[in-house]
C-alpha cells in the first residue's frame, strides 16, 4: 500500500491506484497516513474531519468512513489497527 500525500492525494493497493471518494473520508486516510505508526485518537480525526462543531453523528459517520476505508484498502486493510486500550 501507498498513499501519496503530496498533491492530490492518491491510494495505491497491491500496484494498482484506487479512488477514495469523499472528502470525509480522503481527510481520514490522510491524517492517518501521516500518522502512520502511532495511534490517532477517535477525537483528534473527529477534529480534523469536522473542525468547526462535530455534528451529533460525528462518531457514527466516522466509524462508517473507517469501515469503507477498509474496503478501499483491500489486501491491505489489516494495516489499519484499532487500539482497544486507546477507547473511551
């Protein structure tokens, strides 16, 4: 896997480019590729995502772009990790 931060961002899996839709869910593959390695709080990406006022679905609709980024990710999805220690 490949994301490609600089300029428009871009996901390559096992060689091959794929679309990310939504810029949601672009700004969530982002911040956690320039995380890579280290664990992103639930609140940080509500902040990144919705930096004004994180709206009552906030959590909800994230918890929906992380699950389609999976999807997105293919072979590569057991790259993203969730820290069951790191839950409120």
């Amino acid at each position: 896997m490949w994301v490609g931060l600089l300029g428009p961002l871009r996901l390559v899996v096992d060689g091959e480019p794929v679309e990310v839709p939504g810029t949601r869910r672009r700004a969530v593959l982002a911040l956690l590729a320039a995380s890579a390695g280290r664990t992103v709080s639930i609140d940080r990406i509500l902040d990144a995502v919705w930096p004004d006022e994180v709206p009552d679905s906030g959590r909800r609709a994230l918890h929906s772009h992380v699950s389609r980024l999976r999807g997105h990710l293919g072979s590569a999805a057991d790259s993203l990790l969730r820290d069951p220690d790191a839950l409120p």
